[in-house]
C-alpha cells in the first residue's frame, strides 16, 4: 500500500468517525424526547422487548464483515448509553452533604454533638441494679461526662443469656441520669416501645442488629427525639445512610451516626473497626458520626489509641463501656472498663491534646 492510499484511508474514517458521531447525536436528542413522553405518561423508561427487536432487525440486516454477536455488542453499548441519558437526576438523600452543606449539630443536655468538639458518652453495657448504676453515675460525674449509656434492652446473641431489665431498666437509667445531670443514652428494640421510651431517654440509640429493622426506623422518624444509629456490622457505608434516610425523611431530622466495628475474618479484635468509614460519613453526610471504641474492639487494651485515631479521622465523639465491676457484669463483662480504668483512659485522652481543655 503506497503512502498516498493510507492517507487517503485515515481521511476516509475520520469522515466515518465524524459522521458516526452526528448519527449518534441526533439518535441521542431522539432518544431524550422518548424520555420526555415516558415521563409525563409515567411509564417505565427501559423497554427490554423494544430493545430485543431492534437487536433482532438490525442482526437480520447485518452485511458483514462484523458477526452477529459483535454486532448486538455494539448496539448494546449505544443502547445502554441512551438509557443513561434517560435517567432521572439522581435524587440526593435528605442525610447526604449535597443537600445540606453545614453540619447538622444536635443538643443534648447542653452538650453539642457535631458541634466540633468531641463528646464522650459513657455508661454499662447494661443497666443491672441501682447500686451499680448509682456507682457507674457517681464515677462518671467526677470526670464531666454528661451522656450516660446503659441498655435496658438487650438484644443477645443466646436467648439464654440476660436480656435487660425492659421498662424497669429505662427508669434506673432516668434516675441515675437525673441524680448525677446526665442525659440517657439508651437502646430501644422494638417499634412499639419508641413512644413510651420518650419519657426515659435523651437520645435513643438503634443498635447495630436492627440497623435495618425498617419498622423500627421509621417509628423513630416519627417522633422527635435525637437518634443514635449504629452501623449494622455487616452494613456498607452507603446501607448506613438509607437507613439514616429511614429517620430524617419521617422530619426526625437529629440522628448521630455510630460507626461500631464490622464482620471481617480476624479474630484479634471482635470487629474490625472501619476508620475509614468515619471520614467517608463526614464528607458525604452532614449529620455527626460518633465511633464506639468498646464494641469495635471487644478489647481494654488498645482503647486509648483507637480513642486517638477516631478523633484524629474527625469523628465527633466516643462511646465506651464503663461498670463499677465489670468481672461480674451481665453482658460484655471481658470489654468493660472499670472506674480506675476509665479515669486512666481520660487523663491519655486529655493529654493527647484531641478533648477540649474543659469539659463541655
Ligand atoms: C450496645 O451499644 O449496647 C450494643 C449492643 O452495641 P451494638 O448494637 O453496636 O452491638
Ligand atoms: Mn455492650
């Protein structure tokens, strides 16, 4: 082939490029203006047996020297490109950034959380007996904690092991709450108990097990109440926030999101703690994102670091589980911290420079 021919070829196809490219456009604007009809007859934009025939005519006129399968391939492209055109504008989630661009702070108690300085919500794994409340309360004062956790409610593994006190939990954690200035961090399971635990909690937290439990959702989006959401432990990032979604788009516009560990396959830990889930949340979402330290991990040993590094990746809070005796605790007795540890736990903390200088 002499020079001059391929020259003349390459001409030849930028052409055919050139006018490919002019028949996909005026394709494209026909394609647009089906959308348009379709969506104000509200039918369904994708049509498989329209497409099906077209495939189908446009393999009966195939000329070659492309096979019939290479031929449906590329139609297929144009065709899928078309209906991307034909999609709606993605609707943005209530709880997303692109939709509210300041952060959401939420006030409990007179304490702001996602208000930029990190809050520490403190407490048993479950509420017991007036003693250890009244213990864990006295002991939590002395160190300016303002938000007291314990779980009335237990959702346990074994349906042999404690389930909680119930309702006679709610009112310890109240009273407790009320002697010492704290408000109640307190977990509700079933949708019918959202209205009557109005009485007994500040913030109702959904635990990481019924992180989907839709009813229970919505009826948390129904009152107005802050909500505590924990990230299920086999939850994506994006599932955590449809389920945040769930709460704010019933107008409970006060949800914390808690990143609390998820299910890998090591064992040194008793999740895997998803740091990177707690910047992720703060950029796509406004609402604050707060790291359970103690569920995370399962373990005593490492919380002071992992206090750090949450802080550090801008989370705007901590829970972690306190109990005056954690060897006989009802639930998680292996991960609770015990007063003297807890006090060891804040004096790091506080040097390390991430709480405020005074507490909240
Ligand atoms: C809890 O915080 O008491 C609890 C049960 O945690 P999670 O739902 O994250 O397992
Ligand atoms: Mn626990």
């Amino acid at each position: 082939m002499t020079r001059e021919r391929l020259e003349e070829i390459r001409a030849q196809l930028d052409e055919i490029n050139l006018e490919i490219l002019e028949l996909l456009s005026r394709r494209a604007e026909l394609v647009q203006e089906i959308g348009d009809l379709k969506k104000r007859k509200g039918t369904e934009r994708f049509d498989p047996i329209r497409e099906k025939e077209m495939l189908d005519r446009l393999v009966a006129a195939n000329p070659g020297p492309f096979d019939d399968s290479t031929v449906r391939h590329l139609f297929k492209q144009i065709f899928q490109a078309s209906l991307g055109l034909m999609e709606e504008e993605k609707k943005e989630l209530l709880v997303s950034r692109k939709k509210r661009t300041e952060d959401t702070v939420i006030e409990v108690n007179g304490v702001r959380i996602g208000g930029g300085q990190p809050v520490i919500i403190a407490g048993p794994c479950s509420v017991e007996t007036p003693e250890q409340m009244d213990a864990v309360g006295a002991g939590l004062q002395q160190h300016g904690i303002l938000l007291l956790r314990g779980g009335a409610y237990k959702p346990r593994t074994s349906p042999y092991d404690f389930q909680g006190l119930g309702k006679k939990g709610l009112e310890l954690i109240r009273k407790t709450a009320d002697k010492y200035g704290m408000a109640v961090v307190s977990e509700i399971v079933s949708p019918s108990d959202i209205e009557m635990s109005l009485e007994y909690v500040d913030v109702i937290q959904i635990g990481a097990r019924n992180m989907q439990n839709f009813e229970l959702l919505k009826e948390a989006g129904n009152v107005r109440k802050p909500v505590l959401l924990k990230r299920g432990m086999s939850a994506t990032i994006e599932e955590l926030l449809f389920a945040a979604e769930y709460i704010v788009s019933r107008g409970n516009t006060e949800v914390i999101l808690c990143e609390r560990g998820i299910r890998t396959y090591e064992k040194a830990t008793r999740n895997t703690l998803d740091i990177s889930a707690v910047p992720i949340l703060k950029q796509e979402s406004h609402l604050p994102v707060i790291v359970d330290i103690t569920h995370s991990t399962g373990r005593k040993d490492i919380l002071l670091p992992i206090a750090k590094a949450a802080l550090a990746v801008g989370a705007d809070g901590l829970i972690v589980e306190v109990h005056p005796e954690p060897s006989v605790a009802l639930s998680d007795a292996k991960q609770q911290l015990n007063l003297p540890q807890f006090a060891q736990w804040m004096e790091g903390l506080k040097a390390s420079g991430y709480l405020p200088k005074q507490e909240p």
